[in-house]
C-alpha cells in the first residue's frame, strides 16, 4: 500500500479533533460537511495519511482566520447566540434550506434592516427578530414554546420543544415506526434520544445531550422530507 493511501495514523486524527473546535467546527453537522467537501468522508477515522494531512492544513488556515466554512465571526453574543440557535433548529425543523450564519445574518436583514448583530444599537430590534423567529419554527415547524421558565431551565425547556416538534413531524410523515411498544408515539422519543446518547431518562440528560439528539433528528427528517419531495 502506498503511503499516501494507508489510513490516517491515530495522531493524525488526535490533531484533527484538536483543531476543529478552533477552527469553528465544534457542530457536528457543520464538522461533517467540512469533511465531506475536504475529502468525501464524514469521520476523521476514514480518511487516508494524504487526505488527512490535507485536511489538518484546511483546519488550520481556518482557525488562523477564527471562522469555518459557512461561519460569520462575532455572534457569539447573547443575541447573536440566540440566533444561531434558532437557525440551526429550523434547519433540523426541516423548515430552514441553508443553515449557515450568513443565511441567517440575511434574515436579521430582512427583519431589522442591519446586516449583522453588532449593528444593531436597539436591543429591541435583536429582540424582535429572535420572537420573529421562534414564530416562524411555530408555525410553520411546530414548535411549542415554553412559558415561565427561567435561566438553565429555559434553555432545556426550548430544546425539549424543538426536539417534541421533530419527532410529531417524524410521526406526521409516516417515518416513526413505534419503537418502545409505547400506547402514544410521543413516548417513544425518549427511547430514540436513548439510543443516542445512552441515557435513559429526561432527568439524566444535560444541554449537549439534547443538542446530539435534535442533529440525529435533523437529519432523519431532512432524508424523509427529501423522499417525499422526491415522491411528489
């Protein structure tokens, strides 16, 4: 086997692991597509010793510039945060076509007039376009917002409801198949984000936990809508 052919050495894929947060691809979804374009793969573990010292090259331009691919620098602010987050649940909604910041910073644009965060000198304007967006993965996503909750409990509150919203959106579809012998469907949720983040109770599950289980959600309804696209 040629060098340049024989799989990735276990450093390199510690060095690739090791950039990417760096470089702007903490997200798995974004850190996967980084890859597929670099070199057609979706896991560090498949790439060759030359696609992998590519790739460790592209990581580490990227995080000498502080953006990824697909990234905007400075959002990282509460109402920038704020955003993203909605962003990128919409994309997972199946509602939102390109998940990147500046799709989303196009949208701010559209609601408030100012092309990014940092222009914005009325908090209410950022304000505004957060509750314009939580409208829309309302209505058009399904999304049941919380009331009432206040600091951590609201964060988890607002990711339990996109992940309810996904999941009555799976059943809608057709693409839940009842895996818990579970009388309501609804139940059977817990037993999916279960196996994927090996936790077996709400109680146990911490905000990355459910981050995890709206992206593997996201991309089972982005593949089942595609097939009922395709189908029509």
């Amino acid at each position: 086997m040629r060098p340049s052919s024989q799989p990735a050495t276990t450093s390199m894929i510690a060095a690739i692991h090791a950039l990417k947060r760096n470089a702007g691809l903490g997200d798995d979804d974004t850190y996967r597509d980084f890859l597929r374009r670099e070199a057609g793969v979706v896991s560090a573990k498949d790439l060759s010793v030359r696609d992998a010292q590519r790739v460790i090259e592209k990581l580490r331009d990227l995080a000498g510039t502080g953006t990824a691919l697909g990234q905007v620098a400075g959002l990282d602010g509460p109402i920038g945060a704020k955003l993203r987050a909605l962003w990128i649940s919409g994309y997972n909604l199946g509602i939102v076509r390109d998940r990147s910041d500046k799709a989303m910073l196009s949208y701010l644009q559209r609601q408030t007039g100012v092309s990014h965060v940092r222009f914005l000198n009325d908090p209410r304007a950022g304000s505004s376009a957060i509750e314009g967006l939580k409208s829309w993965l309302a209505r058009d996503g399904g999304v049941e917002w919380p009331d009432g909750s206040v600091g951590r409990d609201d964060v988890i509150a607002r990711k339990r409801a996109v992940l309810d919203a996904q999941w009555r959106r799976l059943i809608e579809i057709g693409d839940v198949k009842p895996i818990g012998g579970a009388v309501n469907p609804m139940e059977d949720l817990l037993h999916y984000a279960g196996r994927v983040t090996r936790q077996n109770q709400w109680s146990t599950f911490e905000s990355h936990h459910y981050d995890d289980v709206q992206q593997g959600l996201g991309r089972k309804l982005r593949a089942a809508l595609d097939r009922r696209g395709a189908e029509a």
